[in-house]
C-alpha cells in the first residue's frame, strides 16, 4: 500500500486563544453541516476508480490521474480506502469552516490549521470531489480574510481604550508630582504613586498591548512624574530630619532646664519659668516620636517634681490658714449685715472699720479665697452704689439738664396737640391719626422725663 497524503484534523483551540476572543463574529457565508467520517465513502469513490492491480485513480479536472495503489486487496476496497482519505480531508475543511465562524476561536488558529491543510491538499491523494474540497478551503481563505480585518478592527478599538486608560494613569501621577511640596500629604501621595504603577504593570500584562510609539511617550512622562516625585519626596524627609534633629537639640536643653527648676522652693518664679519652658516646647515643634516621648517624659517627671513639692507646701500654708478663714468668715457676715444700706454715712463708717480688720486677719487657704474676696467685694460695691445713687440725685448740673428735657417735650406735647386740633378740624382723620401716633410717643418720653427730674429733686 502508497499513501503520500494523510491531512490532520484541526486541534481545539488552547486556553490562551480562547483569551482572545473577538466579541461579534465577521460576516462569512454559512459553513457546511459537518458530520463524522462513516464506514460508506461510495459517494466519494464515484469519483475514482481502482484496477485489478491495486492502483486508485481520481478525476482531477477533464484528466485522471494515479493517486496510490493498496495491492493484496479488491480494487473496491482500495478504492473505499482513498475515498475514505478524501472524506477525512473534506471533514477537516468543514470542521475548519466551522471553527471559523466561532468567536472563541483566534484567525491566528484558524490560519494554522489551514495552512496544513493547504499543504494536504495541494495535489491530494485522495479520491472524491476535488473541485468541491477546493471550493470549501477558498471559502475559508476568504472567511479568514474577513476575520482577521474584524479582528485588526477590534484590535485597534481595544488599543485606543487601553491608551486612553494609560493616559489618565500618567495624568494623575503627573498631578500627584506637581502639588507644592508644602501641601503633599506624603504618606498618602506615595501610597497613591505606588498603585498608579501596579495599574501601569496589571496593563501591560493585560490582553491588549499598545504599539512602542504610543506607549514609549507614555511611559516617558510617566516614569519622569514618579522620579520628580520620589526626588521631591526625598529632598523633603531629609530637610525634615535635619529640621527635627535640632528641634531635638532644643528640647534637649528645655528638658535640661527643667531637671535643673526641679528642686527650686522659689515657688512663684519657678512655676512661672516652667510655664515659659512649656510655651517653648509646643512651639519648638516635633523631634520625631520616640525622641519626642522620650524627652516629654523626662520633662514631665521634672515639672511634677516641682508642682508636687509646691502642692505639698501650699497643703501646710493652708492648714496653718484655717485660723484666719474662721476669723474672715465672722467679719464677713458683719460686712454683709450692712445691707441693705439705708444710712449711707453709718454704713461707710463700719465698713471702714471692717476693712481694716479684713485686712489685718491676713490670708485664708487657697480653696477659700475666691469665695471670700467675692463676699467682701460685693459688700464694698452695693455701698459705693448708694453713695452714686445719693451724689445724682443732689447734682444740680443733672437736674437742671433733666428740666430742660421736660420743658423741651411738654412744649413739643402742646404743639402737637395744636396740630391735632387743627387736623380734625379739617376732617383730615390721616393726618390726626399720624400726630395722636406722635402725641402717644411724646408723652410717654415726657412721663419718664419728669421720674428722672423727680429723683434729682427737680
């Protein structure tokens, strides 16, 4: 037996065509109902013919021409044997046919599996119809033809979306390096920077991958906003180590002084120094965290040394207080017995007495003074009310203002009235409606006149 022809089968397609998928299918004629290669190939062999000898002959055209010989068999079986090989090849074209028309599968695949397919079918040694085999594999020439505009068509749709995508990941890393360096909020930008080129890196690994010409210009302006960003980045946490290295050399001496205070018993001064040491350290700024809470404990544990010293001094003072409290609590109720005043002059002269005695019994404990002082001064402020109250009501510069303003408004009053007067004799009720409006207001600014020229004795 010869056999010089044997055409595959087209293989699945794998994983990776299956990715790249066009998502409409290009317009081809319908492919031929494809069935499975059967036992009976008769309508093939009636295409060819076998002698006794073995030898295969097929029409090609208006000639006929050998294709094998299967010897040691009957011309009919060797005859059914290159027929069969002819239906195996024409089941291949129309399993490729099919294929063709399927969006899971790649013009790339369809175009390697037609390329071997051209090759068994060039001069096949097969017997069947040769001008429909021939005419089933143009078809797909042309179908692959069509897929692979439809494809290039995608393709260049696809590009044009993913350049647009890199394009807005170059303008936000470009925005993100151009902020002034006083407003970039570093921790957050650098995170930022960071995701900007995984999403540069999750493209490029992406189906679609864009022509040197337009990633190259891209990936330029791309990579030079995260060099002038991680620059910027770097030129600022140095400025701020060196910055915070002084301001820790500055805490250190405010730490120092305070160690120092820390045993002082001239409490006044020393409590005020510390307040100053204090107000320096919120405006010194920040030494870095742990420097910062290091020193601060430091500094904290002298200011409590102090305070605490002082606290416990004051503790004695008050005790040693409570004495004069007792004797300031029983002059205080014969202050506030004066009230309400009603002999100024009897009231000026005990309270005169009571100052001097106020004085005299010296401090109370801290927790008392504010109570205390406030009783006293309220005292002290009702009688300098009564003594206002008795100087204005003899003032003659006021009295003789508060008559002048009666005069001015019983004069304003009387005029008024005239006009009143005049008003409804003419039946105007507008207008005598208006100056009874003007009368009222008068005469009540009139009323509080003649109170006030009352209290200054008018």
């Amino acid at each position: 037996m010869s056999d010089e022809t044997d055409a595959p089968r087209p293989t699945a397609p794998s994983p990776a065509a299956l990715a790249k998928l066009a998502p409409t299918r290009p317009a081809v004629t319908p492919a031929p109902e494809v069935h499975g290669v059967t036992d009976d190939h008769s309508a093939s062999a009636a295409f060819g013919r076998a002698d006794e000898e073995g030898r295969v002959f097929v029409r090609d055209g208006q000639e006929e021409r050998e294709v094998g010989s299967y010897p040691g068999v009957s011309p009919e079986e060797a005859l059914q044997y290159f027929a069969r090989k002819y239906d195996e090849l024409f089941a291949s074209a129309g399993l490729l046919r099919q294929r063709l028309d399927s969006p899971e599968v790649t013009a790339k695949e369809v175009a390697d599996g037609l390329k071997s397919l051209h090759e068994h079918a060039a001069e096949p040694n097969v017997v069947g119809d040769l001008p429909a085999l021939a005419a089933l594999i143009a078809e797909v020439d042309a179908g692959l033809a069509e897929k692979r505009r439809h494809e290039a068509t995608e393709r260049a749709a696809a590009k044009k979306v993913a350049a647009a995508e890199r394009e807005v990941i170059v303008a936000e890393a470009e925005k993100i390096a151009a902020q002034p360096v006083e407003k970039v909020q570093w921790k957050q930008s650098t995170a930022r920077m960071r995701a900007l080129l995984d999403e540069w890196k999750a493209h490029q690994r992406g189906k679609v991958r864009l022509d040197k010409d337009v990633e190259a210009p891209l990936w330029q302006r791309f990579s030079k906003a995260r060099n002038g960003f991680d620059k910027a980045r770097r030129a600022h946490f140095a400025k701020l180590e060196q910055s915070r290295g002084e301001i820790k050399a500055q805490k250190e001496d405010l730490v120092a002084e305070a160690e120092r205070m820390s045993s002082s018993t001239d409490w006044n001064a020393t409590a005020g120094a510390y307040k100053r040491l204090m107000d320096q350290w919120r405006r010194a700024g920040r030494a870095g965290r742990a420097d910062d809470d290091r020193l601060w404990e430091r500094f904290r544990t002298a200011q409590d040394a102090f305070f605490n010293a002082k606290d416990a001094e004051a503790a004695k003072e008050d005790e040693s207080f409570r004495g004069n409290l007792e004797v300031k609590e029983g002059i205080l109720a014969e202050a506030e017995a004066l009230l309400p005043v009603k002999d100024l002059a009897k009231a000026k002269g005990a309270l005169r007495d009571i100052q001097e005695r106020w004085e005299a019994a010296g401090k109370v404990p801290r927790g008392d003074i504010d109570r205390m002082e406030k009783g006293m001064r309220r005292v002290e402020q009702t009688v300098r009310d009564a003594e206002d109250k008795k100087w204005a009501s003899v003032n003659p510069e006021k009295s003789a203002r508060a008559a002048s303003m009666v005069t001015q408004l019983e004069s304003k009053v009387t005029d008024l009235e005239a006009d009143l007067a005049k008003a409804e004799a003419k039946g105007d009720t507008s207008r005598a409606a208006k100056v009874r409006e003007q009368i009222d207001a008068q005469q009540m600014w009139l009323d509080q006149a003649r109170k006030g020229l009352d209290e200054f004795g008018g």
